[in-house]
C-alpha cells in the first residue's frame, strides 16, 4: 500500500504561481511512477506530469514551458510547480503513483486561477 498526502493548493490570480507537494508513505519501494492529474469540472481527469523512477518527465502540452514536475527521495516527496497560471488551470489536483499493476490516488487539493 501506498499513501498519498497532498497540499499547496489554493486561489491565484493569473500570472501567479503556486507549488504542490505530494507527500508518500507506505511502500514507497515499489513506486516506478510518479505524477499530477487535474480535474476541472465536467471534465475527464487528465495527465499534467509525470516523472518515472530513473526516467525524464513529461507533461501535457497545455502545461509545458510553465510547470516542473520534481522529486526529493530523502523526503518521499513529489512537486508541481506551477508559474504562468491560467484561469483554466483551474481544477483539483491529483497525486499520483504508480505500483504495477497498482495505482494509487491522493485526496486532490483544488487550485482556483481567476482572472
């Protein structure tokens, strides 16, 4: 098992920037993944980034240039940072790991851009 921990959430204006933080715990040794999804409203959830154990990240178009997915390993702790913030950046975010063939899902902390 897996837990996943997240915050750093909140409301910004355009422009602005925030960073999440995902905390894990648990059977930290088995991760091969780790990664942010959104949800916005009435919307499918989606991939932002993602960040193999050992590989290079990768992001969703609609992010990139603007957000760093990052790992500190002596924390167990998984980043999103996020600058150039549009109003539809707008959702909840999710943490991510994946433990084949299992996936672990954080609560999600919910950033608001307004404009």
């Amino acid at each position: 098992q897996v837990q996943l921990v997240e915050s750093g959430g909140g409301l910004v204006q355009a422009g602005g920037s925030l960073r999440l933080s995902c905390a894990a715990s648990g059977s930290i040794f088995s991760i091969n993944r780790l990664g942010w999804y959104r949800q916005a409203p009435g919307k499918q959830r989606e991939l932002v980034a993602a960040i193999p154990i050992g590989g290079t990240p990768n992001y969703a178009d609609s992010v990139k240039g603007r957000f760093t997915i990052s790992r500190d390993n002596v924390k167990n702790t998984v980043y999103l940072q996020m600058n150039s913030l549009k109003p539809e950046d707008t959702a909840v975010y999710y943490c991510n790991a994946h433990s084949s063939p299992y996936v672990y899902w954080g609560q999600g902390t919910q950033v608001t851009v307004s404009s």
